[in-house]
C-alpha cells in the first residue's frame, strides 16, 4: 500500500497535469473558432470553382480535355495525399484518417493497383511507417504553428503536379478529415486528378455536354489556368478542413483528460482520507492501551 507521502506526491502530479490539460483545451477552443470560420468561409469558393469547371468543361468536345482533368487514360498507379497533423495530443483525429487509408489501399491493391504514398504531416507519417512504410513515396511537413496560409497548399499542391508531370501516377486522392463539429469530425477521400467536376444532377462528367456560353479565350486556355488553381484550392480546403478538426479533436481529449484526471485526484483523496484516519485511529488506539497499561 501506498504511503500518505506518496499518495501526497501523486495528486499533486495529477493536480499540475489537470492544469495543462485545462490550459490545453483553452488554447484549442481560441484556435477552434479561427479554424472554424475558415474552414466554413473556404467551403463556399471551393464549391463554386468546382461549378465553373463543370460549365468550361460542358463546353469542351470528348478528347479535348486536359490532362490534368482527364487524366493519363490509365488506372494503374495512385497516388494518395495524406494530410495528417504535425502535432499530437489530439485524441483519435490521426488515427481515423489512417485508418480510411489502409481501408483504401486494401481496396486498391484486392484490384491489383499501384500504391504510392505522400505523406503531409508528422504524425501521420508515424502511424504509416509500421505497416504502409513501403508505399510512401515522399513526405512534407507543413510547419503551420502560426496558422495554414495558402502558400502551404501552393508547396503540396506543385508537388503533386510535378510527380503528375513525371509520369509517378494516374489517379491522385487527398485524404483528410472534414470539420462537421467539435465532437464529430469526419475521415473524407477526395480525388483531385482527374478532376472530379460535378454536373447538376450531381454526377461527375467531363466533356461531351452542349455549353450555353462562348468564351474569349478559349476554353482550353481558360483550363489550362484553372485547373491548376483548382488543384490548389482543394488542398488548401482540406488544409483548413483538417486544422479546424485537429483543434476540435484537440478540445475534446484535453476535455476528457481534464475530467479523468478530477476523478482521479477524487479517487486519490478519498484513498488519502482513509488511510490517514486509519494511521489516526492506530495510533489512539497505542495511547490508549498505553495509558491503561499504567
């Protein structure tokens, strides 16, 4: 059994690591609310991007589409983006999109496909090392403590095209986590290339619809300059989708950290008391039977 001095010690450790945690989640609910209105104001810009494509694209005859949209015609080798935190103590968050990846590569591999990894974020990478290790093909850390600029997405973004333009993959996947609120944030596959464009009824076509507008330029020369910004926005959403998930995540461990660690200074004082009124009750007991041993 544990001496009162160490059960003394224990709850004052437990008692300072409560102070962190608390301080913690104080500093991620601040960041959340940032993260949150970015994430949200992003939303909007991205869907609409993929609006006007689907319009430029209506207008463009089936073989005409660019690479970048169309892809190389070929379904072999895929390359996924794994936007992961560089930070931990952040509960499930990493592990969630880990775990939509493996599913994916089961997947993808069960088809006889090609699996290449590009790994954004530290703690992903450590997740990844142990099973996937062998897949990844490179890594970037995004060293956003002072917040996710779009130039961060603009880094990932031209690295992907640049392996695209080497002939590394056919099909490109991001993979992050979409903010939906503090509690539930949800693991999202997207496919950046070939670009998905949606129609209005929601499908993904490229190509092949009669357009209603004439454009000046021409709509492969309009593509030729959205496509790649097109690229950059969605990872630049996903950028913001996963920062404002990590800090909701982030909320919610240290939340939960906060409120185990009172049940266990509980606990432990209650366990304190006992023992201390039993070492109390002993020595009454000595004085008593000393005194009537006189």
């Amino acid at each position: 059994m544990a001496s009162l001095k160490d059960l003394r010690n224990r709850i004052a450790s437990v008692k300072a690591t409560q102070k962190i945690t608390k301080a913690m989640q104080m500093v991620a609910a601040a960041k959340l609310r940032r993260a949150q209105d970015a994430a949200e104001a992003a939303r909007p810009y991205s869907e609409r991007m993929a609006s006007v494509l689907a319009n430029i694209a209506g207008a463009l005859e089936e073989g005409e589409a660019l690479p970048l949209m169309s892809g190389t015609g070929q379904n072999k080798t895929h390359l996924l983006v794994v936007f992961t935190s560089d930070r931990g103590l952040c509960g499930g968050f990493n592990g969630q999109i880990v775990r939509l990846v493996r599913e994916h590569v089961r997947r993808l591999e069960a088809d006889g496909k090609v699996v290449k990894i590009l790994s954004v974020g530290k703690k992903g990478l450590d997740l990844m090392r142990r099973d996937l290790g062998d897949k990844i093909v490179a890594k970037m850390d995004l060293n956003a403590g002072k917040g996710i600029g779009f130039s961060n997405a603009e880094v990932v973004a031209d690295k992907v095209m640049d392996l695209f333009a080497a002939g590394e993959f056919d099909v490109a996947t991001i993979f992050y986590s979409a903010f939906e609120n503090v509690i539930t944030q949800r693991p999202t596959a997207q496919r950046i290339i070939p670009a998905e464009v949606p129609t209005a009824d929601g499908t993904i076509a490229v190509g092949g619809t009669n357009a209603l507008y004439e454009y000046e330029p021409e709509p492969e020369e309009i593509l030729a300059e959205l496509i790649p910004r097109n690229i950059k926005i969605q990872i630049f959403r996903a950028l913001l989708e996963n920062g404002a998930s990590e800090q909701g995540a982030r909320m919610s461990a240290m939340d939960n950290a906060t409120r185990n660690a009172g049940d266990m200074i509980n606990k432990l004082s209650i366990s304190y008391n006992r023992q201390r009124q039993a070492q109390i009750t002993t020595e009454l007991i000595e004085i008593i039977a000393g005194a009537e041993a006189l």
